[in-house]
C-alpha cells in the first residue's frame, strides 16, 4: 500500500518517492495548508494542478465543522473536498493548547470551543479515531509541544507525553490504508531530541514529523536541530519538518535531508499582499507597485503573471477586493511549487549547492 | 464601429445583436457588477467563458480608485482588466447622491470622499470626461436619481437635470469608438417618463437606460412603468434596464422588450449563501444542506455544481473559508447566464412564453 523510496541523493539532501493511494508525492515537497477543507480561496484542482501533491489538514478543526459523520457520509475527505492527492492530517494537537482555558495531564487534553462553549476531552486514542474517520493518508500522533521554548522541565514533560502518547496512538491504529508518523518533541535540548528519536524508533513509525520548532527560538538553534534530527532519523525513514516552509527556510532545510514541509505562511502573507518572487517578497500594496504594468514576478509562468500586472493586483488590494487575495494566493503557491522542482532538479543533476547558492543570492537581496 | 440590430422578435421579447470593439454581445444580455474593475472573487477569463459578455463598471469609483491615469497607463480598463468583452460604465451618479453630506444643484455635484477625507466636485461633463479616458465601449451619461419615489417635485427636478446633463454629456462626448447612451427618469409618473424620453429623444442617443426604479416603489408600478418606458424607447435603439436583474425580474422584463440588464444582487447574494437554482433560490447555509452529496443544482452544469456537493459549499460557509462565496458566486453568475441563453433560444424559437410560464412556475415555487 505505501512505500517510500530514496532516488537520489546529492550529499544529505535528498529526492524520494512516497506513495500512497493516492498517487506518488516526490520529494522535497511541500504542503499547502487546508485546515478546514480548504486552502483558502483556491480550489483543489487549482491546486493539484500546479503541482503540488500533497495537502494538510487539522483534524481537530475538521472533527468540530462539519464534524466526522458528513466526512465519511460523503466518502471521506478526498471525496468531500475533490482532493486527488496525498492528504495528511496533524491531530491539531497545537491548536487545542493554544485554547484559552485548556487543561492537559497525562492522559489527554480538555478544552471548551470558543465559537460553541461545547466542552470536549481527547486522548490519543480518540485523536486516532477521529483521524481515521477523516481518511486521510498519512496521519500524525497527538504530540505536546512545549509551551516555551528554553525551561527544561517543560520540554522534558513535552518529550515523556508525546512519547506516552505515541505508544498509545500506535495501539488504536487499526487501519492499513492509512500510515501513522510520530512527532520528535526536546525543544532545543541536543540530548532530549535524542532520547525522543530512540524512544520513537522503540515504538517504531515509517515516518517523523520533527516538531517544536520555530516557538521563540533563535533561527541558529532552529537549524542546528534540525541538521540534528534530521541526522538521527534513519535514512529509510520519512523526515518531515513541521509548520516551516518559507522559501529560504525550505532550501536550507532540504539540506539536511528534509522531505516534507507545511506552512500557512505563503498563503496567509498572500492575503496580506506580500508576494513571493524570484527576487526577493515583496509587498504589493506598497505606492511603487500602482503603475507597474510588468507581471508580479518576470520569471513567473503562473496564470497571474501571465495575465495580469502589478498595477492590477495593487489596485485590488488597494480597493478591497478579494480577489487580490485570491489571485495572490495562487501566486504564492505557484512560486512555492515551482521552488520544490527546482530544488528536486538540481538534487537529480548534483547541483544542490549550487541551486542553493543562487537562489539565497537572488532571494535574500531585497528582504 | 457601433452596430445594433434586431435578429429576432416573439411579441415584444427580441434578441438583437449589439456590435462594438470588443465583439458581438447577444442580448438579452445580463451584465454582472465589477464596480471596481472585479467582478467579485472571479477573474475576467471565468466570467467571460461562462458566456456573458458584457459587464458594468462605476465610473465614479474607478475615478476615486485607481485613478484614470492608472488606467490610462495600462492601455485603458479592458488591458487593466483582462476583459475582452463589451465594458459599460455607469456615472456612478447614484452612488455620489447617496454619500452623506453630497450637495448638488443644476450644476453639478460636490462630494467628500468618505475613506480619505478629499473634496470632489463633479459635473455632467466632468463624468464624461472621466468614462472617455477609463475606455469602456458604452458610457452612461450623468443622471440625477430622485432620492424618493413618490414625491413629484423630487421627481420633475430629477427629469429637468437628467436632461440637461444629458445635453451636456452629448455635447462633452468627444471618441468615437465609445458609444454614449442616455438614462430616462420620471420615476412612477407616467407623462413625465413620456417627457423624459421625448427630450431626450431630441437630444439623440442610440441607447437608454431605464433608471430610478426599484427605490421603494411597489413592484407592480415597477412592471408598468418598464411596460410603458420600453414601447416608447424606438425599435432600433437598445434599451436598457439599470441595476435589475434578479431571474424572475429579468424574465418579465425582457417580455416587454429589454435589452440590458446589470444588477449586484446574484453576487451579493451569493457572498451570503444564498444560491440560484432552477427550482428557486435557497440559502447554502441552511441546516437541511449540511449533510446533502448531490450539486447545488441538479440541472447545472457549471463547474462547481460538476465538482462540489452542497454539503462541503455549506461546509465552508459555516467554517468562514472564502472559497464558499467564490464557488458560489460562480455558480449564481453562471445560472444567469444560463438563464440569458435559455432566453434567447426560447425567443429565436418564437416560445418565449412557454418558457416564461416553465420558468416562472418552477423557480418561485420555493420562494
């Protein structure tokens, strides 16, 4: 059912094939985020069809709208969204502690939607349950991500549940179609990112999220662990870096061996008005884009900047319309696709370094 | 360079041909709202392709927003755009007396834009100026719409200065591949509807727009006077009826003859879950939709009704994804132009009222 094959490597980075039943993802790639069914304001298809295979979503967001029942009535989520691809739902797990008035011990988490004020307790076994009801392809354990990034009593605590948890999440599992990763918590703690790592493999999953990153750390920390873990998670294995996926971040990430990445960045900046590019992001709203009638981006072979200028798209935003945010987007999106070929291409030809060099060159002149 | 010609009459219902620059637009036609050069979350290309060819824009807010010199810069409103079908503007008179604080007499009017604050002082020759350099193919001369419907005074004055700007547009109108069309007011009083057009008539315009109606009148009054207005329009002129358009309204009208429609309702309705169907509308949102597999509407064939089910249309509108108003907005917008096409096929085929009587008896059963 799945498997996932190593094709090429140039030094530690690396282009794999993970496949699903729903299709083959090569990689690195990155996943565009779908919370609640929706990579907001794009279509599926839209989607899919520039490139990019695979989507996350949030299944504690999906178990309260619309709720598990109209997702299998409907034939499970690929079905209920028309999502043709690789579909991979977090537990949601970071968004439930980020609730105001949320109560964890070991066992779980209790929490009292704002929207409703229903109160609802999970556990891991009932995050499986939901996750497995959702259908998606590739489900994460529930983890608990430390609150701050630098006491160690808390990122002890986060690596001890989440490991707790994964034993228990592993247990429920009862489906085939369906592949269960883990989540390596330890904050920027060397020795606990180990032991987290080791534990897991005990437990054994085909893939890992590597997660807890990017809560207040710095970015130096942030890379040296992920050239750790990346390091410790065996080569056969799945490396995922979780909720990081900005351009830059993503190059130096691929280097250490990085598969897979989401982030809600490139859309949610896209709203915004920030617009990636070739040069450099920039912002579109800004008085030196109103007459500019080239595209958003000269290198760009997306529909946006095949089709309409600068001048419009800050007209958009300047005039409130949503379909600036629409059409920027889809951009954003576009650039991040057509970044992932890039990266796997130059992988393929033994040209990382080089890639890499350029492109930071080129992208970092403006920031 | 301009042409208008009768292909077709059934009783009064006609289908004409109306030429210009950006090719042949088939009327009846329904022309959907793109105030600020956008046609709500929708690009240029998808309106166009669902078939409707033709759409309105506000003079007055392109004015404000972006300025003409943008658009000027850009190659005129159809390159700013992207659309390569017929663009109408509207003065934007109706919204200009609307702002608080707006003062106008025989003159003109002077306005403070709310959002920065800046004094604007408009004439009728002003406005022409302003829609010549904005480029669309058919321009709206500056009317005065009465600000209540049933006051005869508001409604003589409103009559005296729409003709004397009407004088004045026709005199400031200086291209000649912009076509100039004139907007009869007299609101529900007959003679001086009859007087409107009789001196507006001396003045020339190869088309009219019906204005000031739906402003609190009852419906029937609405009927007879587009009944009265529309025969007294000659035969060879396009007749226009201005900010109407909802389905049932537009099927009565073109029995009496119009030609042109524009109304925002089918998109601003959409953006509110409310969603057209053959059977009637209904609204998207309601419970009863939540856990419903089949289209929006079963007899659509646009692509949201071929990909999406209610339930996941619903789905966004309850968890607030955007992509709820663009897909419905597509679909309403496409029923219209289904609904247009059905027109004029059941008119070439000398059945309108068969398909008045199908239409009407299937689509407000539910209302």
């Amino acid at each position: 059912m799945f498997s996932f094959i190593v094709n090429k490597k140039d030094n530690r980075a690396r282009v794999c094939s993970f496949v699903s039943l729903h299709g083959i993802v090569e990689t690195p790639c990155f996943m565009p985020v779908a919370t609640s069914a929706s990579v907001k304001l794009l279509t599926s298809e839209e989607v899919f069809s520039m490139g990019l295979k695979a989507i996350i979503l949030n299944a504690y967001h999906l178990y309260i709208k619309p709720g598990t029942k109209i997702i299998i009535d409907s034939g499970g989520i690929h079905n209920f969204m028309k999502w043709n691809g690789l579909a991979l739902t977090d537990s949601g797990g970071f968004q439930m502690f980020s609730l105001p008035g949320s109560q964890e011990n070991e066992e779980g988490i209790s929490l009292r939607v704002p929207e409703t004020g229903a109160q609802h307790y999970f556990t891991p076994e009932k995050m499986i349950e939901i996750e497995e009801k959702i259908g998606a392809d590739v489900m994460m354990c529930l983890d608990y991500c430390p609150k701050i990034w630098d006491n160690l009593q808390e990122l002890k605590i986060s690596v001890q549940r989440t490991v707790d948890w994964a034993k228990k999440c592993k247990s429920a599992h009862s489906t085939e179609n369906q592949q269960l990763w883990g989540i390596i918590q330890g904050g920027i703690d060397i020795s606990l990112r180990q032991q987290c790592i080791e534990r897991l493999e005990e437990i054994e999953f085909p893939g890992y999220g590597i997660g807890g990153l990017s809560i207040g750390e710095p970015w130096s920390k942030t890379l040296e662990i992920i050239d750790l873990v990346s390091k410790s998670i065996p080569e056969n294995k799945v490396r995922y870096l979780m909720g990081m996926g900005m351009p830059d971040q993503v190059v130096e990430a691929c280097e250490m061996g990085i598969d897979f990445f989401d982030c809600a960045m490139p859309t949610r900046i896209a709203r915004n008005g920030t617009t990636l590019g070739w040069n450099g992001k920039f912002n579109i709203k800004a008085a030196a884009c109103k007459d500019e009638n080239g595209p958003l981006d000269p290198e760009c072979n997306c529909f946006v900047c095949k089709t309409y200028s600068r001048a419009y798209l800050r007209h958009l935003f300047n005039a409130h319309e949503m379909l600036g945010m629409r059409l920027n987007s889809y951009h954003n999106l576009y650039f991040m696709s057509e970044l992932m070929k890039k990266i796997r291409s130059s992988i393929k030809q033994g040209k990382f370094q080089e890639f890499k060099k350029d492109f930071l060159n080129k992208y970092q002149q403006k920031e």
